[in-house]
C-alpha cells in the first residue's frame, strides 16, 4: 500500500469518525451517549443518564408560536442537542461556538443548548423560544442575510426575545432578559441608545432587556403589521436596517430609541405579550 493510499484511508476514517464523535454529530445516524427522542417540528438529543426538562416537551408548541408570531413557516425539521459538557459542545458545535447559553446554526435546523444553560439556571421554555424564533426566521432567509443580521443585534436578538417571553418563568429559574426591578433604575440612568449603536456590547443581558422592551413599545404604538413589514425589510436587507426603520416607522431609529428611553425614564415599560398554552 502506498503513502497516498494511507493518506486516503485516514481522511476517510477521520471523516466518519466524525460523524458520531465529531462535528457532524447532529446528521450522523448514531449518537454515542445520547438519547434521541422525537417531535413533530424537531428531534431532541440529550445525554444518556441525563433527565430531559420538560419543557423540550412543548417543543412543537413552541414552534408554532415562533411561526404565528414571526408569520413564517417552519420547513424543515429543527434539531435540538443539548451538549453533555463544553468539550462535547466544542467537538460538536465548532465553529458556530463562543460561550452562550445556546446557539442557532446559520440553516435554522441545529440548535445546541450549552452547559452554560445549566450553569445559569435558564429557563429552558424561554431559552428554546429564544432558538426556535431564530431557527424559523433562518429557515426563511438566505445564508447571507443570516451572516449579516449578526451586526444587527438589536433587531435579530431584540425579536427572538419577543417570542421568547411569551411565557411564564419555570419556579427556580431565571429568564434570559433582567427582571424589571433590575433593569429599570438602571435604565434610567444609562444610555440606552449606546445599546443600539453598535455591535458590541458592554453587557449582553441589559441591552437584550432593553431591545425586548423597545420592540413591545413599537408593537404596541404602531401594530403587529407595521412590525412584521419592518421585521421583513430589515431580514432582506440586513446592511439597510436602520433607514427601513425610518421608512416603516415614519421616525429615525434614534429619536425612537430616546423617546422609549424617557419612557423609560417615567417608570414606563411595555410588558411582554404573554401567550397562553
Ligand atoms: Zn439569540
């Protein structure tokens, strides 16, 4: 046997070893140490040994809801891992992967559910709502919009938290967005346009409360449908968002985000649509 057919077959072993131990775990037909249990809309692969929340449970409801809300349909079939530990999530997940509490894969099929989740005591209803909204939209959009609607956190976070909240958190858990107590003295106090601004952001879980809060005050002042038709414009044409804002919304992004911020500042916030399951 020659050195290029020992190359070969090493390529080849390296490539179905990494089907069940390796990055394409999620597509291979076997799962070593973990249980694969079944859905309508999605399948959930979690660690042998492991108890599965119950809230994977309400999976498909979960879908639907991201759907109706988002009026977009599912196509196809979401995958849902939840990750025994990092080094299953980093042998899995690279290089979609920093360190969140979970992730949606650019397709809008795979999702990874982090130990980070655990580590949080997340709300794993909240969080899944959070995944599925931007697994749908995904789902709907091409590659490319997906891969620029990361510079535009404060649309494609800020609506995946609408959905999101649209339940009640689980006794002993906590929701991904800061409790009203919370967020509110302090966004009283900071800029919030700072939050909207720019990409990064200085902290994560204050400027997502503050999106969440920003997009119910636009549905409620200006309706679900004036939502939707920015939400769309916005999905095709991610470099664009902040002028079809202005378009849709007859008011620059700027002067939005300050007066949701003296709104704000009297005590005033929009509560979260509450779906009823
Ligand atoms: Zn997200």
């Amino acid at each position: 046997m020659s050195w290029k057919h020992v190359i070969l077959g090493l390529i080849m072993l390296a490539f179905l070893a990494a089907f069940p131990w390796g990055p394409l775990f999620a597509w291979s037909p076997v799962h070593p140490g973990y249980r694969h249990v079944r859905f309508s809309s999605a399948d959930v692969l979690y660690p042998d040994g492991a108890a599965l929340d119950p809230a994977y449970r309400e999976i498909d409801r979960y879908v639907a809801l991201a759907e109706s809300f988002h009026e977009v349909k599912c196509v196809k079939k979401i995958r849902v891992v939840v990750c025994r530990n990092w080094s299953d999530c980093v042998r899995f997940a690279t290089p979609f992967l920093g360190r969140p509490l979970a992730v949606t894969i650019p397709t809008g099929t795979l999702i990874f559910i982090t130990p980070k989740a655990a580590a949080f005591r997340a709300d794993i209803g909240e969080l899944l709502r959070h995944e599925l909204s931007h697994a749908v939209l995904k789902q709907n959009r091409s590659l490319v919009s997906v891969l620029h609607m990361r510079k535009q956190p404060w649309v494609s976070e800020g609506v995946a938290g609408l959905v999101a909240e649209m339940g009640t958190t689980a006794p002993g858990r906590q929701s991904i967005s800061l409790p009203k107590k919370e967020f509110l003295p302090r966004a009283k106090t900071e800029e919030l346009w700072l939050s909207f601004a720019a990409v990064p952001q200085k902290d994560w879980r204050f400027s997502y409360t503050a999106w969440v809060c920003f997009w119910n005050r636009q549905i409620e002042r200006n309706g679900k449908a004036t939502f939707l038709r920015f939400e769309r414009a916005c999905f095709s044409d991610p470099q664009g968002c902040r002028s079809s804002f202005g378009d849709v919304y007859g008011t620059d992004l700027r002067s939005a985000v300050e007066a949701f911020q003296a709104e704000v500042r009297s005590g005033r916030v929009v509560e979260p649509e509450r779906a009823v399951f």
